[in-house]
C-alpha cells in the first residue's frame, strides 16, 4: 500500500528555488529521529541537499530543547550556529510564545487569538507545527521538489510544513529588530507603571495571574 505524503503550507512564495526550511511534525515522537535518519540517507544519495537538520522537543514553558543534528560537512560549527540555531532562538523564546510556539494558556494570556489565525508568517506556521510536548524535525534543505522529502516523511508518519529561506531569513530580521523595540517598550512600561500602581491593585493583578497558571496547570494535568 502506498502512503500518501502528509504535506501543508508550501512556499508562499510564486518562485521556486528549491531553498527551503522544513518543519516536519510527527504522530509517533520516536520517528522524528528515524526522520533526521532518512534526511541523512537522501543528502548522501544527493537527492537533496541537507544544510542543517535538527530534532527538537518543545517543553511546557515553549523553549524548544535540540535532541539531536546533523549538517552539511562544508559548514564550520554545530547545526546551532546557522540558520536553524537563529530560527529556533526565535520560535523558542517570548516571541515564539506571541506567534504560535504555546498553546492554552500561554497563548491566551499573551494576545489575541484572532489576530493570530489572520497572521500567515513563515515564523508563526513554523513556530506552530513545534506544538508543547512534541518532537519534531526542522531543516535547512536543498530540493528539486518537495515530492521526495514528502514521500520520505510520510513513510514515518510526519507532516512536512515548507517555507522558503529566503522568506524565513526576512522575517528572523524583522523578528529580532521586533523583539529588541518590545525589550525596551517593556522596560519603561515596569518602571512607569512601578509608580503607578497601589500596593492592592498589584497584589490582586498578581493573584489573578497565580489562578490562571494554576487553573493551567490543571488543565495540563487532565490532558496527560
């Protein structure tokens, strides 16, 4: 029986270069390894070409923790300092959390899910197919069409999401200036807001977040 490839949100891009970034998500946790495995075995038989590939598990806090990688033999350094180490900076940090990286109650107490679901960004679909307590692969690839990573993920199970890196590139730019712009905001909104507020107005905000991470880690608890 032939498996039909999993596949979702290819290049938004009209051109195709064959450049690209993958983020493949799986059903099994364990096949993400037999994933990077495969990923391997196409790059030698120089049906792609692999740059960089990482497996990667994120906790319940959203940071993202590297299991495992692999890369191409003419880049210096780990797999951590090209482009997939700035990507899961990014997808793995506070602004990961504000673009898709958490789900529940994180996401929610951050901003607007509406907002979110109107947002089509390399970075927030990547960041999404990382989903809380799941392994997944994401790569820095070279391809003649996506038909032969598809076929190859589908036979583990995984769901391969595409964006190009040209595109990724664009947005970890805007990202980083973004967040730098957001740091500083952040600091003079604590210092102003320190004098604004009575010691009963921060203690009940403070014990109303306490409840919702609670109430959280509850909801977290049952789903386990």
């Amino acid at each position: 029986m032939t498996n039909t490839p999993h596949t979702t949100n290819q290049p938004t891009t009209s051109g195709w270069d064959g450049h690209n970034v993958i983020a493949v998500s799986f059903d099994n946790d364990h096949e993400a390894y037999h994933a990077l495995t495969l990923l391997k075995e196409l790059d030698s038989q120089q049906r792609i070409g692999v740059h960089e590939a990482v497996v990667v598990v994120r906790g319940e806090d959203g940071q993202l923790v590297e299991k495992d990688a692999t890369e191409s033999p003419q880049l210096a350094g780990t797999a951590s300092g090209g482009l997939i180490g700035l990507l899961l900076g990014i997808i793995g940090g506070p602004l990961g959390v504000l673009i898709g990286g958490a789900t529940g109650l994180m996401v929610g107490s951050l901003y607007d899910l509406v907002d979110y679901e109107e947002t089509d960004s390399a970075l927030g679909a990547i960041s999404s197919s990382v989903q809380v307590g799941r392994t997944a692969v994401l790569a820095e690839v070279d391809e003649q069409s996506p038909e032969v990573v598809d076929a190859a993920m589908s036979e583990v199970g995984g769901t391969v999401l595409r964006r190009s890196v040209a595109e990724v590139e664009a947005e970890i730019a805007v990202a980083e200036e973004a967040e730098r712009k957001a740091k500083r905001e952040a600091r003079k909104e604590l210092l102003h807001s320190r004098h604004e507020h009575d010691k009963a107005a921060v203690n009940a905000k403070v014990e109303a977040l306490k409840a919702k991470v609670h109430r959280g880690q509850s909801t977290s608890a049952v789903s386990a």
